[in-house]
C-alpha cells in the first residue's frame, strides 16, 4: 500500500491520531511530549500515537498529506487539527476536551 494510503487509512480508521516523535510514555522531542500530555490530559484514552521516527517514509510524507511541515501532528476523525502549539490552545481554552468528547471519548 503506498504510503499516503497507509497514512489516510491510520487518520480515517481512529478517531484520534497523533502522528509524534517517540511515543507518549518515552517522547523524542519536546513538542510531542508535550502534545501527548496535553491530548492525555484532557481525556484522550484511546488516543493512537504514531511514532514517526520508526516509520521514516510516514515522516517524509506527511508534511504533504497535511500540508504541516513540522511534529507532532493531531488528526480527529480524519481532519487535520494542527501541531503542539494549536493541541495547548485548545487545552488551554477548554476546547480541547470538548474535541475529545466530540471523538467518543468517555
């Protein structure tokens, strides 16, 4: 399957993705772990996280998919969101559970 395949299939089949660097537990770098926090701490349990240094073709073409250029990068229910400073806006403003919920969240 081509890559823009797989990525379009991981967004559309989970209701929340992150697509990070390293993994919510052991982040590589600063924004994705504050992402992975952010979206943990406002409710997101089955949260699905794609480390993207281990899938380095996701990481080379995802920037295309979204048309974002940098990590992390927070997808619901197929529709891009936005990177780490967007994820701590909406925390910050409250809308970030909201989303959440929106997504089937308990």
């Amino acid at each position: 399957m081509p890559v823009m395949e797989k990525i379009q299939a991981e967004v559309e089949h989970h209701p929340l993705v992150l697509f990070m660097k390293g993994t919510p537990q052991y982040p590589m770098c600063g924004y994705s772990s504050r992402a992975a926090q952010a979206l943990l701490a406002a409710g997101a349990t089955n949260l699905r996280t794609v480390n993207v240094l281990e899938f380095p073709e996701v990481r080379a073409n995802l920037p295309r998919y979204s048309n974002w250029p940098t990590f992390p990068q927070f997808f619901m229910h197929g529709e891009f969101i936005g990177g780490c400073d967007v994820i701590l806006e909406l925390l910050e403003s409250g809308e970030l559970k909201r989303i959440v919920a929106e997504a089937g969240e308990p």
